[in-house]
C-alpha cells in the first residue's frame, strides 16, 4: 500500500516540474528582447536549467536528508559552506517576495486607479496574509501552492498563448517585425547582459523537484525523462508566453508588474470579450499568491535545520505545533516589508523591478554554484554512496553538466552587477554596481556573524528544543 504511494509516474513527476518553475511574472521583463528571447531562453536551457534539473536529481537521490540544499552542501563543504548555501535561498527570498508582491499587486489594481500606497497596502495585505497560511504546515502550503499554480500560471499562459495563435490566424499584425531565424540571436552588449541573470532567476527552482526522484519506480529512466519533458514545456511556455506579450505591447508602454494584464486587455478587447479580463487577472494574481506561499515555507524550513544545531539566536528555532519555523517566517516578513517599502518612495516602478531581480540574482547564483560545486566534490570524496540517479557520462559527463552549470552561474552573477540600459541615470553606473554588491554583501555575510557571535546558550535552547 505505501509503495503505491510512493510510486509516481513520469507525467507527474514532470508537473511537479513545472508548477514549480514556470511564472509568467518574468515574461513581460524578457518580452522588451521580442523575437531575440527565444535566444536568451535557448541560452538558460544549456547553461542552467538542463544541469541544475541533473544535479538536483543526483543530490536528493544520493542524500535526500532534511534541509534540503543545507544537507547538500554540508556533506561537500562541511556545516559552514551548507549554512552559507540554505541562507543564500532563504535570503534571496527576502528580497524576490517584493519582485512577486509587486506582480500581485499590479495585477490585482490593473483595472481600477492605484498609487503607491494603494499599492504597497495590497502588497503587505498578501505577504502576511500568505505567512498566516504557512503558519499551518507544510502541507497545507504546497497543497495551496501546486492548485494556485496550475490555476494561476499553466492555465493564463495556455490561454494568451491561443490568443495569440487566434489573433495571428485572423491576420492581424502585432507589434514584432516578420520572423526570420537570424532574429533568435542576441545581441550581446552592456545593456542585455544583465538579461542573461534574469533567465537564470526564471528557471531557478528545478532543484526542488529531486526530492521526488525516489518516489518514482525507476529513477534512473523515469527522472532523466520528466526532466526533458518538464524542461520542454518550460521552455515552450515561456517562450511563446513571452512573444505573445511582445507581440501586442509597445515597449514603450510595458509595465513589469502588469504586462500580462496589458497583453490579455489588448488580446480580449481585440476578440470582443473583455469582460473575462477581471476574472483572468483574479486566477492570475490568486497564482503569485498561491506560488509565493509555497515558496515561503522552504528555505524558511532549510533555515530552521540550521537553527536546530545552534548556530542562530534561539528565536529563529521556534516552531508551532505544525512544525512551521515562526521564528524564521516572522522574521523574514518583517525584512520583507522593509524592503518593500522602496514602492513608496521609488518615482519608477520598472527601475526598482530590475533592481531588486538583479540583486535576487546575485545571491541565488552563489547558492548555485556550492550547489554544483558540491555535486563534484561529492563525486570524489563519497563516491560509493548509492546514488539512485546518477548523471550519465561517468565524471567527464558530470563535470560537464556541472561545469556548464558553474560556468553560467558565474556569469550569470557578474551580468547581474551591470545595469540595464536606461535602468539607471546617467554617470550612475558605478554606483548601481556599487549597490549590487554591497547588496549583495549584506545577503550573504550574516552567517559568518552568527557562527563568529555564537553563544553557549543558543546551543542549550537548541537542545531544549530538540527535547520537546
């Protein structure tokens, strides 16, 4: 009975892929490239999504331990370079819940008069509200998170994706010149580099589905199969998510936080049936909701298991009767509102869209790359460990998913530090770099703080609370 359980089926496994990376609040942000994000996005398939998806694989097979990336990369690099990597994803967090809160909030108020304040009020309405719901456990987060993805994200894109197929049948013409193959190529300069660190943040998440790779009935054939399957719609959907956008909203009136709603006006107007754009932007918005509770729980949770060996002040150790790490949840809701509170004082919402994705990039990158670091070293210093799924090729074919993986993670972080064009003022650029980094600095330092300031009585609250 419990093996049936267990049991998961490629098409499934594939899903679970896919609720959990795709999220059509990026699409308008890489739909300003039109015809050259088909490009950017064949780029983040090789460079990254491809190998996180293999390693993730091998990792949660060979070690499917609580905490997740923390057991990973502790096993590697020991307990600092494990707490570094968990507090990499639980602090990028912080700063990507204002980027999805912005997205909420946008669509939510794209019908009616909204202002700043409007604005942050909803943004703050859905970031504690979403921390209430992960209060209650685990469970109850992911059960809310997969429906709210499939309803908000799988099926919006499904539907402007035919909206546009209809609109160019009819033969209507869009915004995008005619198609030609030499238009997929980017250009590459100063001003679409940092793009490059967007699709890394776009297909971020696919490790997440190697915790499922032992609950199919061959991981060997079953993971590597739903990897390609899920990695094909991803692909597919944001692609033509994206062109689809592009297609129908002048770069000069497109909105970061709306622009799927800009496109779905334009779209329902055109066909007559613009009365279906409010409930459309209901699913929509209820999707960021459902997919930013879901992802709350995670690193919060990851964060926890640091706590539990005291190596972080008592508070972040408490937990309800749920298992919910409150310490962690409250904590990163009242830095998140800090951070969101740039929507009020910001003259340009675009600017600190771009901003904040950015610094969100640099962060994650670093969690990467002791990620892949760690699928190497792993390789060499336990190599006798059952690993149920294992990337094929021996340890050229490893170290060439890996590699490719670390190699773009790395760029990746350094597109992140440049402003896109017009993104800054002009002779600023320096100081935008400036910011990344110490942005950046401060992200990622506090664990070297805690273990420097640790003290004997957060090991004894540690204990105590293990007692429990």
């Amino acid at each position: 009975m419990d093996n049936k359980k267990k049991m998961i089926g490629v098409f499934t496994l594939a899903m679970i892929n896919v609720a959990a990376v795709l999220s059509i609040r990026n699409f308008p942000q890489m739909s300003v490239y039109g015809w050259q994000s088909i490009g950017w996005y064949l780029i983040g398939l090789l460079f990254f999504l491809i190998p996180i998806s293999l390693v993730g694989a091998e990792l949660a097979t060979g070690w499917p331990k609580g905490g997740g990336v923390y057991a990973w990369v502790k096993e590697a690099f020991g307990h600092k370079g494990g707490f570094v990597a968990i507090f990499c994803e639980w602090s990028n967090n912080l700063v990507w819940f204002p980027t999805v809160l912005s997205f909420v909030a946008g669509t939510f108020l794209f019908l009616v008069s909204s202002n700043n304040v409007l604005t942050f009020m909803l943004m703050m309405v859905v970031l504690w509200g979403t921390t209430a719901v992960a209060f209650l456990g685990e469970r109850v987060s992911t059960k809310f998170g997969n429906a709210g993805a499939i309803l908000g994200s799988i099926l919006p894109v499904i539907l402007i994706v035919c909206l546009s197929v209809a609109f160019l049948s009819s033969g209507r013409t869009g915004q995008l010149p005619p198609f030609s193959a030499d238009q997929i190529v980017p250009t590459v300069n100063l001003d679409t580099l940092p793009f490059f660190s967007t699709v890394i943040l776009m297909f971020a998440g696919m490790e997440m589905a190697g915790y499922h790779a032992l609950e199919t009935r061959n991981p060997k054939k079953d993971f590597p199969r739903a990897i390609f399957i899920s990695a094909f719609v991803i692909f597919v959907l944001s692609t033509l998510g994206t062109i689809a956008i592009a297609m129908v909203v002048p770069q000069s009136q497109l909105q970061f936080s709306s622009g799927i709603m800009q496109a779905l006006q334009y779209f329902l107007n055109d066909f007559g049936i613009g009365w279906a754009l409010g409930i459309i932007g209901i699913l929509v918005a209820i999707g960021g909701v459902a997919l930013l509770t879901a992802w709350l729980i995670g690193p919060a949770k990851g964060l926890g298991v640091v706590a539990q060996s005291g190596d972080m002040p008592p508070f972040f150790n408490r937990t309800n009767k749920h298992g919910s790490p409150v310490g962690v949840l409250v904590v990163q809701a009242l830095i998140g509102t800090a951070i969101s509170s740039i929507f009020l004082i910001t003259t340009n919402a675009n600017n600190a869209f771009e901003a904040l994705s950015e610094l969100t990039s640099t962060v994650l990158c670093i969690a990467y790359i002791l990620i892949f670091a760690a699928a190497i070293k792993l390789r060499y210093s336990q190599p006798d460990t059952p690993r149920p799924f294992k990337i094929p090729g021996g340890k050229i074919g490893l170290w060439v998913i890996a590699g490719m993986g670390i190699g773009g993670t790395a760029f990746a972080f350094f597109c992140a530090l440049l402003p896109t064009g017009g993104s800054v003022a002009a002779g600023q650029d320096l100081v935008f770099v400036v910011g990344m980094l110490i942005g950046t600095v401060i992200l990622v330092v506090p664990p070297f703080l805690f273990m420097k300031l640790k003290k004997p009585s957060w090991d004894e609250a540690a204990k105590a609370s293990k007692e429990k």
